[in-house]
C-alpha cells in the first residue's frame, strides 16, 4: 500500500482492497519525494511530515518511508516484499498523473491498482449528456448530486496483517523528517476527527450564514486535512443531513470536487488562463509592479481588510475565504498583476495549498476561469469590509490600529484602477 494524499488509517478504501478476501499481508509505505518537498512551502511539509508521524505511531512504528523518485522505489520495494500488487487511492492532478503512469510502467507485471480518490466524485466520472465536461458549477452540482457517493468505509485490519518493515529491507529507511516549521493547528487523523466533530456541535447548522464571517471564524478548517487525506470527504458527508448549514456545507464540498474535475479534463489550467480570450490582457511586470506585489505580499497596501487577510496567511499559513476572494482580486484588478503570481505566493505560505482549488480560486478572481466572476466586477476592498467586516473586529485582530502612524497610505486609489481594469478588459 503506497500511501500518497490519503494519510489515515479509517475510511480508506484501498487498504481494505490492499487486504483482499485472502488476508494478505500488507506492507504501508510512503516515499519522500525529493520533487515535491522543493516545491512545497514549510508549512505542508511541515503537515505532511506530521501526518506520517501519526500513520507511524499507529502502525507501531511499521509504516516504511523512503526518499527518492516513487518509479524507482515503488518498484524495488515490490520486489523485495515479492507484493502481487501495489495498492494507492487514485490522483488526478497532472504530476500525480504522470508520476502513476511511470510508476505503473516501471512495475511491470505487477499491477498498481487504484482503489477511491480524495473527492466524493472522482474527476471525469460525471459529463453532460454529450460527453462533455462542466464548464459551471451549478449544473455539475446538480449532476453531482444525483450521482452520490458511497459510505465510509471500514478499513480496519489487524496490527499482524501489517508487514514489519524493519523484517523485509533494511536499507533506504529513512527517519521521518523533522517538521520545518511549526503550524497554527495539528496534522493528523486524530486531530481532523475531533475538529470535524467540534465543528458539527458548535457552527454546521448556521454555516450558511456564518461562512462569510471572517471576525466569527466559524468554517470547518477542514481544507489541510482534505488536502492530506487525514480524513476523507465521505466521512464529513455522512454527517451532513438536511438544514441550510449542512446543505451549504456539502455544496462546498462540490467546490472542491468540480475544481479537481475541471484541472483533470483541462491539465493547462494549473498556470495559463481557462479562458485562453484572456492571454491578451495587459499585465503590469515592471519593477513598480514587484514593489506593489512586495507590498500586497507584506500585508502593507494600505487597505485595511486586505492587509489583514494577507497578514493572517503569513501568520498561520490559513486565510478565510471571503478574504482570499478580497486579497486575489486586489491583486488582479487593483494592482494589475498575473493571477499566477498570487497564487504561487499562496501556495508557498497556505497550510491548505492544492493546486486544484487554489490555482482556479484564483483563476474565479481574475475572471479567466471557468464558472469566473465576470470580469467587470470588481471588488471594492472597502466596501467588502463594511459588509462583511462591519465592527472592524477581523481587521483589528491581524492589522491593529489602522489609524497608527506606522500603517501604510493605501498604495493606489482603488477607483481609478478599476476603471483602469475595465480599460484594460476593454482592450481585449
Ligand atoms: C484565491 C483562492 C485560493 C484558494 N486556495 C485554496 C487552497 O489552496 N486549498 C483549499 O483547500 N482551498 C482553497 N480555496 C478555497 C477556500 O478558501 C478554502 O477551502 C477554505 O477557506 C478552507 O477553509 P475551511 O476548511 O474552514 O472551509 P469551509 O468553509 O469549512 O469549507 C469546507 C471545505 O469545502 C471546501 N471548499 C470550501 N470553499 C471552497 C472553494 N471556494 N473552492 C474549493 N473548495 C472549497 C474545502 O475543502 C473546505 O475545507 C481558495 C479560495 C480562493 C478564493
């Protein structure tokens, strides 16, 4: 069992498929690769090397981890342990894809069987009547919707099932690495468990109405556990019955599930524009447009609410929505700045970063995206937070005192750059 974004022992598929109807024994193993921890920020390796520590712990010490390129070390770990399979919860973005493939080539005779995905709906399962996928969120929800998912899986299997690693290969263990950084909040299965259930108690049934909330604080922060697989969708779906908060809830979850979707039938998407009518518009890459993006990076714009948002992702590596929906159209529309550069930025610093729902988050702030904000709307920072930050309370908790001496003049007058968005728009 190759454990991959699926760091949990409960809920997962899989391991039971790993198991069979012939109690094999199964040998767990998680391969660093050197790949993606340079091109991850410290705080998802931090939560990657955390969840590890838990799996670990809860295999006595039997999970195997080794670093080095999965097509080479799936395959030598196969051999060694004589497996007839290797067994994984299926990928779908666009280096998981190529990754499996080459690994699936590597293995040769043995087959690299999936078993589940990290989403409710897996990309691509769900089309239009022709074959075509969604390019918008309503009517894949819908469809989404009628399709369901299974229950959550009983994947428990005895502690002598599992192959002590130290008994099979003694060469290339490595130690868990040391977080790098220290995180906000706990990796791990346990600790996704108990958020879950906390946030089932004290805010789902008035999650629809307290989701934009930044001040109250009152989401689920879910989003680094799905990330990692500490706990899987179908488990926070089965507890979301009828009501206004559970329904906003599961929509939510659709969010994720059709971001996923649209990165699998459209690979490109991850760094170029959905909407290719875009690659036309005007950017500003000079040297006052890194000035401004050092400014937007610092928190230091001179508008409250954004410097705000911007200051809670580098103190904790987590923003709420409304204020990652604020802070990217700033940066976009105010600033006149490539959407990819923000979302590079995020992506170095969030604890939740996936390239899926990040990269087309970003995608719906600048307009270019499927399903996008039009991109005549432009939001007015101001306005956003009298509406949805009305005592101050958000801005006061990450800013302090906006009228101190040492914050920052706002950086541009926000009228006269949405007007210059619309120009630029026109242009195109
Ligand atoms: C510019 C931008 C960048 C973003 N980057 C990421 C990212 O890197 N990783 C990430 O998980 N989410 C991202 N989001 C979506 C959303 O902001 C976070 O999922 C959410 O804030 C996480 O907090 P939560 O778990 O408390 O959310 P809740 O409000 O409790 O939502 C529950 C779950 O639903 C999913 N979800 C909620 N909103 C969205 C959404 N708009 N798109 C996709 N899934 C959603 C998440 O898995 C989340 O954990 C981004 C949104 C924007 C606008």
């Amino acid at each position: 069992m190759w454990l991959r974004r699926d760091l949990r022992l409960s809920d997962l598929p899989a391991l039971s498929t790993a198991r069979g109807t012939d109690d094999s024994s199964v040998l767990l193993c998680f391969v660093v690769d050197p790949r993606l921890e340079k091109s991850s920020g410290e705080r998802r390796l931090a939560f990657l090397f955390d969840s590890l520590r838990e799996v670990d712990a809860k295999l006595d010490g039997k999970l195997l981890v080794v670093r080095g390129r999965p097509d080479e070390e799936i395959p030598r770990l196969a051999k060694v342990v004589d497996a007839e399979a290797v067994h994984i919860s299926a990928d779908f973005t666009p280096f998981g894809r190529r990754r499996d493939e080459a690994v699936a080539e590597a293995l040769g005779e043995i087959p690299l069987e999936a078993t589940g995905s990290p989403y409710l709906v897996s990309p691509g399962r769900i089309t239009k009547d022709d074959g075509e996928p969604y390019k918008v969120f309503s009517p894949y929800f819908r469809r989404w919707h009628q399709h369901g998912w299974r229950k959550p899986a009983d994947s428990s299997i005895p502690g002598s099932a599992v192959l002590d690693p130290s008994q099979v290969t003694k060469s290339a263990r490595i130690t868990i690495p040391e977080a790098p950084t220290t995180l906000s909040f706990p990796a791990g299965e346990d600790a996704a468990l108990a958020r879950w259930a906390e946030f089932v108690d004290d805010d789902l049934a008035h999650y629809d109405t307290g989701r934009n909330d930044p001040a109250a604080d009152v989401t689920s922060r879910m989003s680094a556990y799905l990330k990692y697989g500490n706990i899987h969708p179908r488990t926070l779906a089965a507890d979301l019955a009828k009501g206004d908060g559970p329904q906003a809830y599961l929509r939510e979850l659709a969010f994720r599930d059709f971001y996923a979707d649209v990165l699998f039938h459209w690979p490109h998407s991850l760094w170029h524009n959905w909407n290719r009518q875009f690659d036309d518009i005007e950017l500003d890459t000079d040297d006052d447009a890194y000035e401004r993006f050092e400014a937007w990076k610092a928190g230091r714009t001179g508008f409250p609410l954004v410097d705000a948002g911007m200051r809670q992702l580098a103190e904790t590596g987590w923003m709420h929505n409304r204020v990652r929906m604020v802070t990217a159209s700033f940066l976009v529309k105010d600033l006149h700045l490539p959407w990819w550069w923000g979302a590079e930025w995020f992506l170095d610093q969030l604890v939740d970063g996936d390239m899926a729902s990040n990269n087309h988050g970003w995608q719906w702030a600048a307009g270019t995206g499927t399903d996008a904000a039009p991109y005549f709307r432009v939001f007015n920072p101001e306005a956003q937070a009298k509406k949805f930050d009305p005592k101050g309370e958000y801005v006061r908790r990450w800013v302090g005192d906006v009228d101190a001496d040492d914050y920052p003049e706002p950086i541009v007058d926000h009228k006269a750059e949405r007007e210059e968005a619309l120009r630029r728009f026109g242009a195109i």
